[in-house]
C-alpha cells in the first residue's frame, strides 16, 4: 500500500557535537504540497531541509520520501544501518534543492551547468542534454543567457539557472534554502515568479524564507521553527493573522517593524 | 677580456644539453603531475592512513635539499637491487621531488573551492567520482596553474643538480667545456642564458594556457 506522502518526517534529530540542533521533529508533506519553514536565525531550518536530503546526516528518527527510508537501512535485528552514497543517490533522485548561494559552477558556460547532470547522471548523449538544457532555460527566461558564464550573470539570473539545473532532472519535490537571501531587493521578484509558476504546476515544495508575504500567498502549510522544534504549523492565514504561539507572534512582530 | 666566439664551435653541444634538460625537466613535470594529483587526492580523502602517508611523503621531500634526494636515488636504489640508468634515475628523482610539491600546490587550490559546488552536484546526483572529475579537478588545475608554471620554473632550474650524478644535461656540458677551454666565464653565461630562454619560454606557455583557460 502506499503511502499518500511525498515526505515524512518522523521525530528527526540532529546534532553538531554535543549541541542538538534539530530536536525531535515529525512533519508531513503531500504530494503537490507547499510548506514553507520560518523562524529566527539557528532555529536549525537549513539543517532539516539539508537532512531531506541528506546532506547532514540525521541522528535518529526516519525521514521518509515516498515512502522510502533515506540514508539508513534497517536489518533484520532491527538497528539501523548506513546505505552506501549510490542508493542514497538513487533514493533521491526525485528531490533537488536550491541554495541560498546559487553554487552555479564557474567553469562551465550556463547552458552545461544544466546539462551536465543530465549527461552524467542521466547518461543522456550531449546534444540532448544540451537541447534539453536549452527548454528548461526557457522555462525561466533565461535562454537567450544559454552561452553565458555565470559570473556575468546577475544573482536573479544565477539563481534561475540554478532553478532550471534542478527542474532538468525533472524531480518531483523542490528544496529551497532561501533562494532570494543573496539576492538585491529589485532581483527578489524575478526568481519568487519562478517558485510560484513551480507550485501552480503542482511541484511539492520545501521552502525555507523570510519572505513572509511570499510565503503567505504560495504556501499551504507554513510551520514555525524554534530551537529546533516546530513551534506552531498551520495555513497561512492562521500563522500570519492568528499566530497561538507567544514566540511565533514575537517573531512576527519584529519581522514586522524591520519592514517599516 | 672576453671572446664569447669561443662557444661557437661547442653550440651543437650545448644545445644537445638544453635538449636533455628540457626532457629530463619535462618528463618530471608531466609524471609529476600525476603523482601529483594522486598525493593531493590522498591527502584530502577519507583515508586516514593514506592521507598521513601522503603528508609523510609531502613533508620528506620539501623538506630535504634535492641533492641528497638524487643521492639516494643514485646509491641508496641500487644497494636494493634495483638500478637504473643515470637519466632514468635523475627523471626518477626530479618526479619525486616535484610531485611533492605540485601535489601540496594541488591541496591548496581544492581549499579555495566553495562546498556549496560540491553540495550542488552531490545533490544533483553526481557521484563522489564525478564531483572530482567534472567539478573539482577543472577549477583546481584553473586557479592553480600560475603556481604549476613557477613550479615548472624551479624544476628545470634543479635539474642543473643531475650533472652531480653524472647525466650530460646542460649544466655538465658548460662544466666539461669550460674546464677544457679554461673558458668558465664564456661557457657559464652562455648556459645562463639558455636556462633564462627556456623558462622564459615555459612563463609564457603557462601564461597562454591561463588566457585560453580563463572563463570569461
Ligand atoms: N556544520 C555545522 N557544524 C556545527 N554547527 C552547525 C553546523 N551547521 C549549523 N550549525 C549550527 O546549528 C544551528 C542551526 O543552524 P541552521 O543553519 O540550521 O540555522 P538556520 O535556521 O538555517 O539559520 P539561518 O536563518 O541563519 O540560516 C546553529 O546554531 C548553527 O550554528
Ligand atoms: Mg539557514
């Protein structure tokens, strides 16, 4: 039977040393699903997107992708093991992120930035690939930037590359780490256009921001991160006009005089 | 004082020279540079044992004059059984000695690269192969190619050690001329000069290679 999740988070854990920064959280995310994660700097909201997929290894607790334990196996006994990096890479192939940073690749004109995935992990001939590459620029507005390095790019349209690189792997589920953080106030609005025509297309979607008015029209679930732990979850409209939370609406409210 | 026309009839000889110091140099450089990329990959993977073995290897020879490398090459290899041939042995010892360095030179140019790069392509599916390969390996060699030019450089300068062991490079035919014209001073600076043009050379070679390398 199969599970209707496209993610599943099952008391998760994480530390760095002896300082635990994610500690015990359970989430669920359905299939063509929006959340976004909020909270205050450290509250761990990178480190539990990284664990989806498994750039930090998680301490305890399953983080589960349709369905499908990531990172650990378990034996018969029951204890956990860790699986090698090429079924971990397997297991994921259907989840990309998006960086804060972009992390495009210097060396590369932008058009193979795209298409060197699909040709390395996809094994997909070069003409293809770089055909392929070329759709999905278009798909973000960028293709007449296909032959461009990415250091003559502005960081909206680094960031639209690094979007097309991960929609040419055609994933299912999209992580973002703060995608417009880097990025000059008139550049914001170009790579958010991006996410949304994402979830009106039905992507499932992590996104971690501070974009709050962003994260209230594009979200279906907006959780509130402390500490941690997951302070408060809900719709938007009860996270932003009915916070229960005193930390929650604290957040709010400093977020709120630093926009005026 | 000085009659340079002395040289004229040697030039075939000290020629014959700079051809095997350009070889010999040459030959160390590109093994070298292989070795080279195998000690800095030892050094920064996860094997704790090979990465200490490599720092070992690192620190023995930067850290020892390259004529007692030579030596023990010339001497210490054949008390093992194993001998070789002066040229083969100084090419030997040179390869050593570079890969050392160009192996630390390597190291240093893999710090330089953002992790997110690498987050990026792990991510995307790349194996830890592929990340080397298609990612890392391209910038290093990029950023790190000035510092391969002057280590290039050094190395036909150090190559003028191996007339100590008996190879007939360039060094030891000014040696052998200048001792039977009484002439060192004719023969030294002609020799000076050759070594100049053949690095000044190598700079510029390495300087094309930026420019052609260079992402705009
Ligand atoms: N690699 C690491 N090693 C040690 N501690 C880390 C590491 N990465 C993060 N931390 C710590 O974990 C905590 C949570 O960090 P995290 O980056 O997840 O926070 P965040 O909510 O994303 O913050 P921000 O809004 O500033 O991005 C912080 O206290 C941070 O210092
Ligand atoms: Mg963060």
């Amino acid at each position: 039977m199969s599970s209707p999740l496209a993610i599943q988070l099952r008391n998760v854990r994480k530390s760095y040393g002896s300082h635990e920064v994610i500690k015990g959280i359970s989430l669920d995310v359905a299939p063509r699903e929006v959340v976004t994660i909020i909270g205050g700097s450290g509250s761990g909201k990178s480190t539990l997107l990284r664990c989806m997929n498994f750039l930090e290894e998680y301490d305890s607790g399953e983080i589960l992708i349709d369905n499908q334990l990531i990172g650990y196996g378990i034996r018969v006994t029951g204890d956990y093991h860790r699986l090698p990096g090429r079924i971990v890479r397997d297991s994921l192939r259907d989840v990309c992120m998006v960086f804060q940073q972009f992390n495009l690749w210097p060396h590369l004109p932008v058009i193979d930035n795209v298409a060197l995935p699909l040709r390395l992990v996809k094994d997909i001939p070069v003409a293809e690939a770089r055909e392929r590459a070329r759709a999905q620029l278009e798909h973000v507005g960028l293709a007449h930037k296909a032959d461009a390095w990415p250091g003559q790019l502005s960081g909206g349209q680094q960031q639209r590359v690094a979007i097309a690189r991960a929609l040419a792997m055609q994933p299912r589920i999209m992580l973002f780490d703060e995608p417009t953080s880097a990025l000059d106030p008139e550049l914001v609005g170009e790579v958010l256009n991006v996410i949304r025509t994402l979830s009106d297309e039905g992507m499932t979607m992590v996104i971690v921001t501070h974009e709050m008015g962003f994260a209230a029209k594009v979200s279906d679930k907006v959780v509130f991160l402390a500490d941690g732990l997951i302070e408060e979850q809900g719709p938007p409209e009860q996270i932003f006009a009915a916070p229960q939370s005193p930390r929650l609406r604290q957040f709010l409210n400093t977020w709120r005089e630093r926009q005026n | 004082m000085f009659d340079f026309s002395v040289i004229l009839p040697h030039w075939p000889q000290l020629l014959a020279g700079l051809g095997v110091c350009f070889g010999v140099s040459m030959a160390a450089i590109v093994l070298g540079f292989v070795f080279g990329w195998a000690i800095c990959l030892g050094s920064v993977g996860p094997l704790r044992a090979l990465s200490l073995a490599c720092r070992l290897y690192v620190s023995f020879f930067r850290g020892t004059p390259l004529l007692v490398q030579l030596t023990l090459v010339f001497y210490a290899l054949p008390a093992l059984g194993i001998s070789l041939p002066p040229l083969l042995a100084a090419v030997v010892a040179l390869t050593l000695n570079t890969s050392a360095f160009q192996g630390e030179i390597l190291r240093a140019g893999f710090r330089l690269l953002p992790r997110g790069q690498m987050e990026a392509a792990r991510d995307l599916g790349l194996s830890r192969w592929q990340v080397l390969r298609h990612i890392q390996m391209p910038q290093v060699f990029r950023s790190m190619l000035p510092a391969l030019t002057n280590e290039t450089i050094d190395i036909i300068k150090n190559s003028a050690l191996v007339s100590a062991v008996a190879v007939t490079e360039l060094m030891r035919t000014a040696q052998v001329l200048a001792s039977t014209t009484y002439r060192p001073i004719e023969f030294f600076v002609s020799a000076g000069l050759l070594y100049l043009l053949l690095t000044l050379f190598v700079a510029r070679c390495g300087r094309w290679l930026e420019s052609r390398l260079r992402a705009a």
